[in-house]
C-alpha cells in the first residue's frame, strides 16, 4: 500500500526538521518501500523506554516484532534481557543488514511477524510490538497475533504502542482471540504522544 503525496511530504519535513541519521533511514525507507517499514517514524528514546519497562523479569526469551533501527532494541537489552534471549523479526532487508551490523551478539529474523511461530523459539516472556496494527488490515492483525500468542507463555504479555486513543485491535477481533488490553503508560513526550498498552489471553 502506497502513501498518500500528504504524507510523503511530511516525512520530507519531519526527515528535514531533525537531522538524524537514523530518522533520515526510517523516512527513506518509508518513502520507497512502505510495504516493508513498520511505522512512519522510528520511536522516540522515553517510548522506546517505557515499552522496555513492560517486560517481565524471569527466564524465556523475548521476541521484538518490527525493530526498524534498533530504538527499542537498546532499551531492552538495558532493561536486562540477555542478548541470547533476544530475537528480532524485521522485514525490510535494509533495516535487516543495520540491525545484524549494530547488534551482532542478537538473532536478527528476516521474515514477516505473522510466520513467529515457524522460528522454533521456546514459550515467550514477552512480545515486543513496534508494529503498527492500527493500520494493518484485521486479517493480518489476526494472523500475527495468532502466532504471537501461540508461542507466548500463559500470562505473558503483548507489549504494544499506539498513537490513536484506543486499542488498535477491533473488539470484535480481541474477543474472537480472547484477549484483553491495560492500558499501562501515556508517552506525553513522543512526537506524536502515544499510549503503551499489554494483550493478554484470557483463561477458562
């Protein structure tokens, strides 16, 4: 799915407005290859931060679906998940070659989220999610989150950001899957403000 000219030429001025070479990437990749980049803008250090937070202590590994550059990445590996317990799925070759470079010690996966379960990973402690559901067709949704909660451990968690008011998930969709949404931070220092949220199955 292409991008609207609206849209292109925001990312021209946010790109232009804040010369980061990683920004710089993200808005190039998104203009070119929309299809494979996870989200217009790469997350900011307090929501990449308060993402990292969400993830319980304990053993498992830790899967990050859609890492772009890597914002999220160096949080988490700060929160304390061992390198050899954290897994990247990332889609775009682009961000795939950065992300092997920057972060050699971690397993980088080339391969869309919704094929999570064909990774071989034992029960997840955590889903980490730079995805951008809200704008993914429900069919797709279901699919990744499918995956996602048959390889997570009972009760661990979805960890998800949204910049919309609400879930990003249908509630028809959420009860379809059994899950429930807490709402557990409000990012008020992203550009835009964004809320982090967790998914959880429920039992019986």
């Amino acid at each position: 799915m292409g991008l609207s000219e609206t849209t292109r030429r925001a990312l021209r001025l946010t790109a232009g407005l804040r010369p980061d070479s990683d920004l710089s990437l993200f808005v190039g990749q998104a203009l070119r290859r929309p299809q494979s980049v996870s989200a217009l803008v790469p997350a900011s250090d307090r929501l990449a931060a308060a993402m990292a937070a969400q993830i319980p202590e304990g053993p498992g590994p830790v899967v990050e679906l859609g890492p772009g550059t890597g914002k999220i990445t160096r949080r988490i590996l700060g929160h304390g998940v061992a390198p050899e317990d954290l897994h990247l799925v990332e889609i775009n070759d682009e961000f795939v070659s950065l992300l092997r470079q920057r972060f050699p010690e971690l397993a980088v996966h080339h391969c869309g989220a919704q094929t999570l379960c064909d990774l071989g990973l034992p029960p997840l402690r955590a889903v980490v999610s730079g995805l951008p559901l809200l704008s993914f067709p429900a069919p797709l949704q279901a699919r990744i989150l499918r995956a996602a909660f048959r390889q997570l451990a009972p009760g661990a968690p979805f960890i998800q950001y949204t910049y919309g008011p609400s879930v990003p998930v249908s509630a028809r969709l959420m009860q379809a899957l059994k899950l429930t949404a807490r709402r557990r931070n409000v990012v008020w220092g992203n550009l835009p403000p964004a809320q982090v949220l967790t998914l959880h199955r429920l039992h019986g």
